[in-house]
C-alpha cells in the first residue's frame, strides 16, 4: 500500500486507499492550544454543566487545603492541584458529584511580615502603634489587599494547570463571612469548657514576636553549647551524700536562671563517685563528689578531663526524692536562694547526658508538665510553685533571671545572644561548672524566618486535649478532644495506609493546641475576659455578646474588633461589669482548620456544597482532604481537632497525601542550587499537559523527582500516547455510524481486542477508584503502545486501508477502534485534560461539547472472554518467533519489508499446531503468505528460548507485487481488468469505480 507518488501514465491507487485523514495535529503546540481550550470551557461553563449533569447523584467533595496567597505558584502546588484536579475529574466520570471550590488562607504571619517590611521598614517608618485602632484597621486594609492580590494571580496560575473548579466564588479566610465562623467556631471551644488561657513555655519566635505551634516549625541542624553542672546536695536526711553534687547536662544554658528542679528516674540505677585524679587546672577537681547514672559515668568523666575516679556506693533511685539541692547560681545578684528538689519524671532516661534532668518549668514541656504534677507536694514542702518569666519577647533575661537581666538568647535578627556565654561564666566563677562542650543537632526553627526558637513561659490561649469537653448537660468522663480525634482517624480511609500511623502518633503525643498569636493580621479570639490573679482568665459565655460580634463581623470583618469603641459595642449592657476585650489574633491554623464549617456547611454562599450527607452520619457522600504529607501536622491535624471538638468527628472520611518534589538528583529545590523547575516556564515551552502526565505518572506518596531528562521522557511518552489517538481519529474520519457490526459478529483478533478492553477497564476503573494514577498511565501506556499500535493497530492497517468499501472485516475493525477511541479519550481525560478535550471535539462534534462530561464507559466487563485470550497468548508467542525470524533476514539484508517473506513455521506440539489451523498467520505476522509445518524443523531454523517446539524459515514470497497492498502473491493479474493487483485489491478498485472514484 502506498500514497508515494506514482509514474505519470500509472494509476494512482492512492485515491482508493482508506489511509488516515485528520486535523488532529501530530505536533501538539500545547503552549498555543490550551488556552484556546480554556476559553472554549469558559465560553461553554464547564463548571456549571458539570453540576447539572451531576445533580443528585451522590457528592464527592474535594476540601481544597487553602494555599497561602503570598507570591507565584510553585512546582509543589502544581503538583498538588494537578492531583486534586484528577481526584475530582475522575470521581465525577465514575458517577459521582465531585465538586471542588478553591480556597486560600490570607491571614498571618508571612503576609503582615511583608507589609511591615514592603512598607513601613524599607521607607524607614515607624510600624504602626496597635494601640491606635485607626492605626491597626489601617494596617489589616493593608494586609488584606496584599493577600487579595496574590489570591487573584494564583487563581489565575491554577486555572492555566486547567484545573476545573468554582473559581469565581472561591473561598477565603479573610472574607466576611469566613471570619465571622471562624469566631463562632473559637466560641463553640469556649462554650464546651475547653479553651482557657494559661502560663505553659510555648516555641517563640524571636524575630516574628510571636509564639509558634508545632506546625509552623521545622527542624534544622543546629550547633549549640553543652554543659556539665554541679548542683550541691543540702538536704540533712543525706549527711552520707554530704560534699556531694548532682550532675545534670543541658544544651541551653540560657534556661539555668530559671532552673527550679532536676528530674530522676526510678528505672535508672545511679551511684556516687569521687574524683581521685585529676590536672590541677581542671574544672572537676581531685576530690569532687558526684551523683551520677551508672551506664554514664565514664562518659561524664572523660568530658571532664578526669584522669582517675572510683564508686564509693550505690545510690538507690527510690530514695532520690528526698534529696534537696542548691542552685548552682546561688547568691548571684541576691538569687537564686531557693531549694531546688528531685522529682521522679518518666521522660529521663541513661541513653545520653547524666541520668539526671534539669527542670526549667518555664522552658519546656516535659519540665513544665512534672512541675505542675508536683507542684501541691511542692507546696507542702515549703517549695514555691510559681514559674518564672526568665525571657521576654525580645530574647532577652529578665528581672527574675537575677545577674543576667538585658542579657539577649537570641537577637532581632535570630543571631546567638550573649546569654550562653554570661550564664557559663557565671558558673565558672562559682566552681559548679564540670565540663563544656558543643552539639550539633536537630532543633526548631521558624518555617517563615528559618531562624532558631526559644522555648518561654507566656500567657497564651490554649485549647485542652485531655478535658471532658461539656455538652448540653454535664460533661460526659473520657470525652476528650484528644479522644475524640483517634476514634475519628480510625474510621478515617488514609491514602496511602502510613498516614494513619503517622497522624495518630502525633496526637496521641501532642500537647494541648496553643492558638493565640501576638501579631494584627487575623481573625482575633473575639472572648471577653475577667482575671482571676494567677494568670488563668474568667471567659463571658454571653450567647448576646456573642451574636453582636459575629453579626459585625459578617458585615465589617473581624477590622471591628479593633475599631474605636469595640468593647462597649460588643457588651452592650454589660459593658460596666470588669470584661476585658482579647487582642491576640488566632493561629492561622486554626482559621484554615475552621473552613470545613464555612464551606461544607453554609449553602448560602457555596450552594453548589448543599445538602452533603456523609456517610459517617448515615450519607453516601464523600469528603476528601489532599495535601502534601507534612499537613499531618497541619491541615489535616488543625482541620481534625477543629471539628472533633465542635462536631465529635472529623470533617472528612478520605485523606490523601503525596510527597516533596526535589530535583533529578533528589535534591530539595533551591533558588541558590538553581535546580528549580517553574511550572510557569514549563508551561510555556511544553504545555499543561506534559505536567499533569508527569505528575500522574509518579508515585505521588513518596517524593517525587522533576527535571530536564525526567521531562523529555515525560514529552516522549506523551509523544507516543497522542500518535496512536491521532492514527485512531485519522481511520476512524472514514468511519459512518451506519457501518457498525455487533459485537457477536465480528472476527477473533477484535473479540481479543473486546477482551483486552475489558481487561483494561476493570484496572482503569478500581485505579481510579483507588487514586493509583500511576497505575492508570502504565496500563494505558503499554496498552496502547504494545497492545494496539504495535500489534492490533499493525495487523489490521491492510484490511483498513485496502479491504473494498463493503467489506465485513473492515467494518468490523472501525467499530473496535470506535469502542477504543471512545474509551481510551475519556479514561485519559483525567490525566490529559487539555489534549482529550481536543481529540475529543474531533472524534465527537456532534456528541458531547467536552469530553469531561461523559461517564467512564460502563459494561464493557461483559467482553471478557479468558479462553480466548488464553488461545491468543500461544498464537502471539509463534508471532514472537516469527517477528524475530523476520528481523534477522532483514539484518542480513535478505528482505526489506516483510511482505516480502513467506516464512515457514516449524510447529513440534499438536496442541499448539491446532490452535493455528484457523488463524491467517500471513495477516497476524504481516507477511505476503506463510505455511506451518508438523514436527522437526532444520538446524538453521530461526528459534527463541522462550518458545520451545517453534523454529521458523523465512522464505522469500512467490509471486508478484501488488501495486495497491504491495503485497507479493501468485494470484497478482488473475483479475484481467485490474492485471497489475490482488483480486482483493481489483474487487476494492470496481467499488471504489462504482462510487465515482477513477485511478
């Protein structure tokens, strides 16, 4: 078969050929094409359609986890809204009302950061004075038109992904309404007896002035100082232990001024050593006496320069809580005179340090949770149980670190302060130093200002884990936040499985949920207090109160908590009673965990989002959250402990999580490596599409890899994917609906066709089903690569181009590739969005207006046919063996096309031998004839290991070239009309004549 140019007086056969015909171009031109498709979808409002067409049906809801609007888009979002858009596109073409509103977080840190930095320190003014509220509604305005203008470039970032959403009615945090829920939110922990402000050490950030929550910090290598301290034992009941020191080792040397207690463990077998060798210019002297854990002693010593020491007894741990110490920094400026006791505490362990824990309730939890267990005990003892304030919000010692006041932890800048270095040398002048040394470790820093935190003791707003939360009536025992939420991660479907894990071990050990911030851009903890003197605060549970606040919010923001006159308004008759207004704001965390309760739940402005029923509450709706794997300490967690404490279950029932994405190398991508990769600029050069291909061809649950290489073969795989849609839509232009055969009549190759079909959507549909891309594109992938372009496709291109207009067969192979064409368009419009669309206006112009608004193809299970494909399996294997017979003669330059060859089949199995008596392996291995032979074949034969009993001879066709097929049979010139062809190809050529068509 050819359309190569024919001799002048020759007939131009090429006319008469079914040869592929399509404005479907083979050069994709994404860049150009996508945006034509997005206005098109735009014109026709996808959207819109989508929810008639889906309307009753049952709901599955993708929850957009709120990107942060502050600057351009980056691969990381392009991936996560790539993956949202499948869930949803997918979800919808399973049968599912799968809406998506997008949504964004506006208020917080980073935003107001910029502001004062972008307006205020740059120009060289003054930031605002909170305390103006004039001055601090004017700075929110500025805030919010910031965030605004960030929400509406990536609003237009992420349409360009051709993601399919709401976006004229997004969601955000800082609209009225948003605000306003978000306050009834916080009041509802009010209501429940679960918020309550509190004196708890919290992680500070120095340079942002604010506390942080486990969530908005990371970890980072970190080097800081080591010391060994002596704390002298006073107490009398332990005359043995007299001259005696207990050793304690810490890494923050700063947090000693605020040392009230050394913690023990009962479980750690302990001893009392003296010192009997060491330089004279040392800080551990001959002599010393030391109480320390057995299994570290000889650690200890060698980080003290000690020559020689020995064990004078054993000191049992049960009789450790009796022994008292005095404070190493005893006497400096008039402090420090308090007695410092031993506490039993289950966190202390010998792995490293002394055995020995030493306590600054007010620097961190572990410390502040056995001083509060101990502190009635304390008490009785004549020990004060008050925790100091060592550290201000600046980093700096305070008036109750006596001797070390003005003395900065960390600077402004996030620098190392002096502090260390005050506190050693005081130390030193006091002999209680023992050794010093230096760590590098793991420790907190800020995920915004990627500088180190402190951990302080500050009044803040917290919300309790472990309290009954109350109901209508009384509080009902062992109903905790913190139990509320395992019950609700276990019936919770987590993708992949080790989210679960990894999100319950986070609760079951995590602290109670701080939620206030120091800082003016947010939503503030709209309650009214009354203190009670001992830092706790009285909360007004006022349902009036309450009720004028959020109806003000919903009409003005939350700018009017901080207008002139905000605490009578919102009193009202109460405004004489001693109610005292809060201006913290709330951790975006909480504001971002709230949006469930402004989205899911209010029809009025999302009514697309009515009427959801889930099937924890009897439903058969769905909910999904979908984000990157470290919101199990964000989104997911905030969202989590937000609706279990206001609702008692969690606010979704499937939580999907995907990786980082790094470089090729598996690299973190760096601005200062220069081994990013922009979605913008791929975009441009390559178009939408190759990124969501690559994206789906990923294993999103690990970290996924991008660069150059990784998407020039993401190009060539989409390459071949819309070669084989462009030959499907090129035969099918010849294609008239008329000329359909049912499926009961059509030959064996398209009933294996119809089978591996079958095959294929059942692994499509549960992917799917299951959110396994990667899955989709592989099948699909090797699908059309191997089973219909190298093989079907390849077969039948002869009986397609060359059979006669009223050929049975040729029919027939058009109503498969149809059925193909069809499925394969919309299993892959998920995943290639734009290109389907595209194919799909050419394959369809009179059907559908997108292809998105089809369902997967149903039923075609029903051609599943394993016998058949089994008998298929041994025909292939023979054409395997063929197929390499073939490329050996041609190596060897003995043939050119096969249709020059004529091989001959060894066959040594009956079985095998009578499975090829009905198949034309002519038409199967695409040769001019064949023959198959029973039993040996000679020793030159052509075999393959991994076919055992076939040997194959090629032989060259006899016969003459067909000038249509260019086939090579001895029947060429049988016809006398058409002497120069086949009789198949003279019998095309009369009815082709018949239709006006002349060569």
């Amino acid at each position: 078969m050819t359309n190569k140019p024919q001799k002048s007086d020759a007939p131009d056969y090429a006319k008469t050929l079914y040869l592929p015909q399509t404005d479907f171009p083979m050069r994709a031109g994404l860049p150009q094409r996508e945006p034509e498709i997005l206005a098109r979808w735009n014109d026709i409002d996808l959207y819109g359609q989508l929810r008639k067409r889906a309307k009753g049906r049952p709901k599955f809801v993708l929850h957009d986890g709120p990107p942060y609007a502050n600057g351009s888009i980056h691969i990381g979002h392009a991936l996560n809204k790539i993956l949202k858009d499948v869930v949803t596109r997918s979800q919808q073409m399973l049968g599912h009302d799968s809406n998506y509103v997008p949504g964004w977080d506006c208020h917080g840190l980073p935003i107001e950061w910029k502001i004062e930095e972008e307006n205020y320190r740059s120009k060289g003014k003054a930031k605002p004075n909170f305390k103006d509220s004039a001055a601090m509604v004017a700075f929110r305005k500025e805030c919010r038109a910031y965030a605004e203008k960030w929400l509406n470039v990536q609003r237009e970032e992420f349409k360009r992904l051709g993601i399919i959403g709401d976006w004229d009615h997004p969601y955000a945090t800082m609209t009225y309404p948003a605000e306003a829920q978000i306050a009834r939110e916080l009041m509802k922990f009010a209501a429940n007896g679960t918020l309550y402000r509190g004196s708890k050490p919290v992680m500070w950030s120095v340079v942002e002035k604010t506390a942080l929550a486990e969530a908005e910090v990371e970890y980072e290598d970190h080097t800081s100082d080591t010391v060994w301290v002596k704390f002298p034992v006073t107490s009398p009941a332990h005359g043995a232990l007299a001259q005696a020191s207990v050793v304690i080792w810490t890494t923050t040397p700063w947090t000693l001024p605020g040392n009230r207690a050394i913690s023990f463990s009962n479980r750690i077998a302990y001893g009392l050593y003296k010192v009997t060798d060491a330089p004279a210019d040392n800080w551990a002297k001959t002599g010393d006496l030391l109480i320390l854990a057995d299994n570290l002693a000889a650690e200890v010593f060698k980080q003290a320069r000690v020559a020689a020491y020995e064990k004078v007894r054993d000191v049992p741990a049960d009789t450790m809580d009796a022994i008292e110490c005095a404070h190493p920094l005893k006497g400096l400026s008039g402090g420090y005179e308090f007695t410092v006791p031993l506490l039993d505490g289950d966190h202390v362990t010998d792995d490293t340090g002394t055995g020995f824990v030493h306590t600054a309730p007010g620097h961190g939890r572990e410390d502040f949770d056995i001083w509060t267990h101990n502190a009635r005990d304390l008490e009785t003892r004549g020990v004060s149980s008050a925790i100091p304030y060592t550290v201000d919000e600046n980093g700096a010692l305070t008036a109750q670190a006596p001797g070390f006041e003005g003395k900065r932890v960390i600077d402004d800048k996030g620098n190392k302060g002096d502090a260390n270095e005050a506190v050693i040398k005081a130390l030193i002048e006091r002999g209680m130093l023992l050794a010093r040394g230096r760590l590098k470790h793991q420790y907190p820093h800020s995920w915004r200002s990627k500088k180190p935190v402190i951990f302080r003791n500050t009044p803040q707003w917290f919300i309790a884990m472990d309290k009954d939360i109350a109901g209508r009536g009384q509080a009902k025992s062992g109903d905790t936040l913190r139990a509320r939420a395992l019950q609700a991660i276990s019936v919770t479907q987590w993708v992949p499985p080790a989210g679960e894990r990894r999100i319950t071990g986070m609760i079951t050990g995590r602290p109670d949920w701080v939620i206030s911030r120091q800082r003016a851009w947010g939503v503030p903890i709209a309650v009214f207090v009354r203190e009670k003197g001992d830092g706790s605060a009285e909360i007004l549970i006022d349902a009036a109160v309450n009720k004028r606040i959020t109806d003000a919010f919903e009409t003005e923001g939350a700018d009017a908590w901080y207008t002139e006159g905000a605490r009578e308004r919102f009193l009202g008759p109460r405004a004489g009673e001693d109610w005292s207004k809060v201006d913290d704001i709330l951790d975006v965390w909480f504001d971002s965990g709230s949006t469930h309760a402004f989205v899911l739940e209010d029809p009025v402005h999302f009514p697309g989002l009515a009427g959801i029923k889930r099937k924890v509450d009897g439903g058969k709706d769905t909910v999904m959250y979908l984000e990157g794997s470290d919101q199990h300490r964000g989104w997911f967690h905030s969202s989590l402990l937000e609706s279990c404490g206001t609702r008692g279950r969690a606010p979704y029932d499937v939580v999907l999580t995907h990786g980082f994405t790094l470089d090729e190398n598996g690299r973190k991508m760096s601005k200062s490596l220069g081994n990013t990769v922009e979605p913008q600029k791929v975009i441009a050069q390559s178009g939408a599409d190759i990124l969501r291909l690559w994206v789906c061809a990923t294993d999103y649950a690990d970290d996924q890899r991008i660069g150059p290489e990784i998407l020039k073969n993401t190009v060539e795989t989409y390459r071949k994917l819309r070669n084989t849609i462009r030959w499907m839509l090129g035969t099918l232009h010849h294609f008239k609906r008329d000329d359909e055969v049912t499926f009961s009549d059509v030959p064996e190759l398209e009933r294996l066709m119809l089978h591996q079909l079958a095959v294929q959507s059942a692994v499509v549909r549960k992917a799917y089903a299951d959110f396994d891309y990667k899955t989709v594109v592989a099948s699909l992938a090797a699908f059309m690569n191997t089973e219909l372009s190298a093989f079907y496709f390849d077969i039948r291109k002869d009986t397609l181009y060359c059979d006669p207009p009223s050929s049975a067969a040729r029919k027939a192979a058009l109503t498969i590739i149809d059925l193909l064409c069809d499925a394969i368009l919309k299993w892959l419009a998920p995943v290639l969005s734009f290109t389907t669309e595209e194919a799909w206006r050419q394959y369809r112009p009179d059907a559908e207006p997108s292809v998105h608004l089809t369902l997967f193809p149903e039923s075609i299970e029903i051609f599943r046919d394993d016998a058949l494909a089994a008998k298929w399996e041994t025909i292939r294997a023979v054409r395997s063996v063929v197929t390499g017979a073939l490329e050996r003669e041609r190596a060897a330059k003995r043939i050119g096309s096969s249709l020059e060859a004529s091989p001959i089949v060894y066959v040594a199995d009956r079985a095998m031998l009578a499975t090829l008596f009905d198949v034309d392996l002519a038409e199967v291995c695409i040769t001019s004839n064949y023959e198959v032979r029973e039993g040996d074949a000679p020793a030159d034969a052509f075999r393959l290991p991994n076919v055992p009993g076939v040997a194959v001879v090629v032989e060259k066709a006899a016969g003459t070239k067909c000038a249509r097929s260019w086939k090579i049979l001895p029947t060429v010139g049988d016809d006398k009309e058409y002497p120069d062809v086949s009789p198949r190809d003279a019998q095309a050529l009369r009815e082709w004549k018949a239709l006006g068509v002349t060569v």
